[in-house]
C-alpha cells in the first residue's frame, strides 16, 4: 500500500492544515512553495514550531517547488539563479523530515516553440537538473520531475528525454494533468514510457478539459483503471492528493482510492 498525503495550500494558515491531516491520519504533507504562506522566509522562521507538530502527527514531507521555477531558460544568468535557489530550498526542507522534492518541467516564451529550441529548453534542464539531483543527494532528498499542465513540457516523450540523462532523476506523475492534455490515451502513454520510473504521483480529477483540482469521481478519470496500472507496476511509494474543493473531499477521495487498492 503505498503512503498517501495531501498538498498544502498556500492561502491557507499552515499550521492548522497540518493539524487537519495529522488528525485524518494521513502518511505526510507536501509543501507547497508558493506565496503568499509558503515562502523560504516563513519555513525558516518556524522550522521548529513546524517540526513540531509533524512529529506530533508522525507525518514526513514532500516538497512542491514554486511553478514559475525557469530550470530551462535558455538565458543562462536567470537558470543558474533558480539552480541557486532550489539548493537553499533543499537544504531548507532538509530540516523538516522532506523525502522528495518536486520540480516542474516549466519554460517561459512568447510563441510556439520549433523543434531547435525545444531541444535547447530540454538540455538546459538536463544540465541543470543533474546538478541539483548531486546537491540533493548529500541531503537524502529524491527529486522528482512532474509532467506540466499549461506552460512548459507535458507530454511523456520529453520527461522520458530528460529522465533518461538525468542520473537518478525520478517521475512524478500527475494523473490530473495528463488526463486534461490528452484524456485516458495520454495517461496509457505515460505508463507506456514512464511506468517504471514513477517515484511520486499526484491525483485529483478533472473532466478533460481543464485542471479542475476536483475530488476523485467527481471528474472523468478511470481512477479504477489508474490503480490497476500502478499496481501492476508495482508502485507502492507516495501519492499527493491535490483535491481543492475541500478537506474532507481530500479525506473521502483517499479512501477511495484505498478501496480501489484492496480489490
């Protein structure tokens, strides 16, 4: 059975969140790193405080790294501070009981891009994601890759390109993201691709349209499907909900899906 935990908001008081799914005796939290609660400034000020509560709780974390992260940017001044900023993240969560940290595969540019800059954006994160997976490393954290929603790379083909020339680089695959890119047939490419490379997954659902952050069942997800999938892959590691509508739609969709898992 694999370990089940839910993202925290960043609009939201911090502390009661986590209370919130300590008391829902979830396995851990996933920070993330978004203003205006969740920023280095506030997780440095109450390490301890927030240490705290997690151990009251038995909670380990995960780490959602802010979105607008520009890994790939071909302007080479503004990639290397974002490489400097994800190691003092690392080293940040490194105190609060963090196992993986999550990155997006996200670029900024004003059109479409062909396929020489594609591979341009794609090397520059190669290279600068070997980097942090090295720096993690002396922390214990795994980095994880998540496939993209709206801006930057999204589909299965370029997260395998980047995985496979990134040494102990790990996939995080969200279900919700895939599903409105391409429904049931992008989400079957990606365990095509990518199934054995899996280290953390984020579920939520969504009608195929947009990323609509809804609970499990509510949206057009064969979750069935889904769990049969990562089960046959053995996948037995971290799963995030990411359930919007409300606390106890997070509750209710994780144990559907712990229903699904027992079948």
């Amino acid at each position: 059975m694999p370990k089940f935990g839910h993202i925290l908001s960043p609009y939201e008081d911090v502390f009661k969140q986590i209370e919130f799914f300590g008391k829902s005796k979830f396995d851990f939290i996933e920070f993330s790193t978004e203003e205006p609660m969740i920023t280095p400034e506030f997780l440095s000020k109450n390490r301890q405080k927030i240490r705290k509560v997690m151990k009251k709780y038995k909670l380990f974390g995960t780490v959602h790294a802010p979105i607008n992260t520009e890994l790939g940017s071909n302007f080479n001044d503004i990639r290397i501070d974002w490489i400097k900023f994800t190691k003092k993240l690392i080293r940040l969560y490194s105190e609060l009981h963090v196992k993986k940290f999550n990155l997006h595969t996200r670029y900024q540019t004003l059109g479409e891009i062909d396929n020489v800059l594609e591979k341009i954006f794609l090397n520059n994160f190669v290279s600068s994601l070997n980097e942090i997976v090295r720096f993690s490393k002396k922390y214990g954290i795994k980095i994880v890759v998540e496939n993209g929603n709206r801006i930057g790379f999204k589909d299965a083909k370029n997260i395998k390109y980047i995985v496979d020339r990134t040494k102990d680089l790990g996939v995080c695959f969200d279900f919700g993201h895939a599903f409105a890119r391409g429904g049931m047939r992008e989400i079957e490419i990606f365990f095509k691709l990518l199934g054995n490379r899996i280290e953390h997954v984020h579920m939520h659902d969504n009608h195929g349209n947009f990323d609509e952050h809804l609970p499990i069942g509510k949206g057009k997800i064969d979750y069935p499907y889904v769990v049969k999938m990562l089960k046959k892959f053995g996948y037995d590691k971290t799963i995030t909900f990411e359930i919007f509508t409300s606390k106890e739609d997070a509750v209710n969709s994780r144990e559907k899906i712990k229903m699904l898992w027992q079948k």
